[in-house]
C-alpha cells in the first residue's frame, strides 16, 4: 500500500485536470466544489473508490487530501486548517479520524471539533456504538457515513456454513472501542447461535499492547480447542495479523477475519465483507447528492454497500487441509490459488 507523507501530502485532484474541465464544459451552471478528505494512514482502496467515482460522474470538483500518519495532532491541525479555510464537504476515512475530526454526538457543539462543514465518513466500525452518531436512519447531526463491516450476526451465520464451529476464540487489544465493542456483540449471540466463546485480552508492556503475547495467547486458544479464531474491528490485532495467522496455522486452527485486507495479505483463511472500493464508491455517491443534489447530510441513511463478499485464500485452506463447500464459492472471491507443481 502506497503510503503518502503526513502533513506535506497537499495535493489536489482535478481527476485528471480535463475530467473536471470537461464537466465545466457540459455543464457551466455546475459550481466547483471543494472536499477536504482526511485519513489515517494514507490513501487505500476506499479512498480510490470515492476519487474514481467522482471522477467517472465527470463533476466539478477539487478534492484535498490530508494524511495523519497515525498522528492525533495532525488530526487537530487539519480542524484549524478546515476553520481557516472552510471546505464545501469533509470526507474521513477511520474512527479515530471521524471522532478526532467531528466529535462524539454528545460533544458536538464543542468548539474543538468541525461542526459548520457537512461530512462523510466511511469505515468506521461501530458508528452508533462509539458515540459518532445516534442512528444510522435518523440521527440530527450535519453527516452521513458508508459502512462496511457485514453485522456480526450475518459473518457468523456465514462462517458456520464453512466450519460448524463449536468454540469460537478472540483475541482482542480492550484498549480499542471497536474490539471490546465486537466482543461483546459476538458474546450476546453466541447462546442464540449454539456456540461458545474463549477470549482473550492482549497485556500491556510499557503501557502499550505487546505483540509479543500473540503466539502464547494462541496456545491457550488452542487449549481450550477452539475451532476457529476470530479476527474482528481491532487496529492492533489487524497491525499484527500475520503473528496472529502464523500461530494460529501452527495450532492447525483457521482464522475468520472481518476485514478483506487480512484474507489477502495476512493469511487469514476467510472473510464476509464489503469490499473497502465499494464503500468509497458509496461515499462518493453521497458527496454528490451533498455537493450538487443539495440534500442536507443528515437525510441520508448511514448504510453499507448492497451485496457482502466471500473471500477465501486457497493457499491459507491447503496448507489446513480446509476448503469451503461449493455452495459459497459462487460468486466469491478466490485469492492466494495454489500453483499446480509441473506447470
């Protein structure tokens, strides 16, 4: 992944200078628009999915991009740099960005955070549970969002089509809101649904989650004969999937992830997901119907692409000797396929 610098990156997008020229020229009634976009750790699929869309719509638009690099003040800096120079709409990619950017609902009237610029926000995890926003449907602040995690209830339903799991583990950092948020969602299903869950919290060392503990904390996932493991909305787990997979694959335990990132680049063996272009494309819709429909940002449902995927990695299921049945390959997406030896 492309990583861009932090606060040099100042670019603006014109989609390829005559993408916007040309929109101008079709339609000269059609005012040039402003977005401030803000993310975390650079510019990854979702962001491409909102610029293409922008840019395949051929409006007039300038689109300015800030990279945190996973730095919370830089977050504070971009508040000042938006109330200096007012966008016509704020696009946030994260929750600690959404949060950092405009606040929790109960603050929203603080001076701290963005409040007079409407906003689009894409994945973030847990909206209403992290205090963003009091409804996906009806909610009175000046936002809207794309979603896209698939909900708990329908990644375990899926899950359980391919491994009949009994005992599911989790190993999550309860530093996060997002993961013990997930913990206990998992937790309140699991009598509905017939299984047990074995989590386990990663320990502090100097006061931040060590790494170091993954592979112990795997045995004892494996002690307890878990059939599956469970990588859901935590940043840290995520950061260190691989350690998390390599253990896991040692244990000969497969790992179910929430995210597509950790199917194909972290050995995770499968997901149910909403591709993360998808939801940028998503947000690109709704910027537009922000800019130049002239909705009003809190009458547009906060809601998740259309149709989830399956993703699978062949390479993960040989190596475990674990393949999915026929009926969820339809459709899916296969990565990580094995080279037949001899070709």
């Amino acid at each position: 992944m492309k990583r861009f610098s932090s606060f040099l990156l100042s670019f603006f997008v014109f989609f390829g200078a005559g993408a916007s020229l040309r929109a101008q020229e079709e339609d000269l009634s059609l005012p040039l628009k402003k977005v401030y976009m803000v993310f975390w750790n650079g510019c990854e699929e979702a962001c491409r999915g909102f610029q293409d869309y922008l840019k395949a719509v051929r409006l007039p638009v300038e689109v300015s991009v800030r990279d945190a690099g996973k730095d919370k003040e830089k977050l504070r800096e971009f508040v000042e740099e938006i109330r200096k120079t007012p966008p016509d709409l704020l696009v946030t990619w994260g929750t600690l960005t959404a949060l950092e950017m405009l606040g929790p609902e109960r603050e929203s009237l603080s001076d701290r955070y963005v409040r007079s610029v409407p906003a689009v926000f894409m994945v973030v995890s847990q909206p209403v549970e992290s205090g963003l926003v009091s409804g996906l449907v009806t909610q009175g602040r000046n936002m809207t969002g794309a979603l896209h995690l698939v909900p708990a209830a329908e990644q375990l339903q899926l899950a359980r089509q391919f491994i009949p799991f009994k005992r599911l583990g989790i190993i999550y950092n309860p530093e996060e809101t997002n993961a013990a948020v997930t913990v206990e969602q998992i937790k309140s299903y699991a009598p509905l649904m017939s299984f047990e869950t074995v989590d386990r919290r990663i320990p502090l060392k100097n006061g931040k989650p060590d790494p170091s503990a993954i592979a112990e904390l795997v045995d004892e996932l494996a002690e307890q004969k878990v059939d599956l493991i469970y990588l859901g909305t935590d940043a840290f787990m995520n950061a260190n999937r691989r350690l998390l997979a390599e253990a896991a694959f040692a244990r000969g335990i497969p790992v179910f992830s929430a995210s597509e990132s950790a199917v194909r680049s972290g050995d995770a063996l499968f997901a149910f997901v909403h591709r993360y272009y998808n939801v940028g494309q998503l947000a690109g819709q709704k910027a537009a119907k922000i800019l130049w429909e002239g909705l009003s940002a809190y009458d547009i449902p906060i809601e998740p692409p259309q149709r989830p995927l399956f993703v699978v990695n062949m390479e993960t299921a040989a190596k475990l000797n674990v393949y999915p049945p026929f009926s969820l390959l339809s459709g899916a997406d296969v990565v990580g396929i094995p080279e037949r030896s001899g070709e």
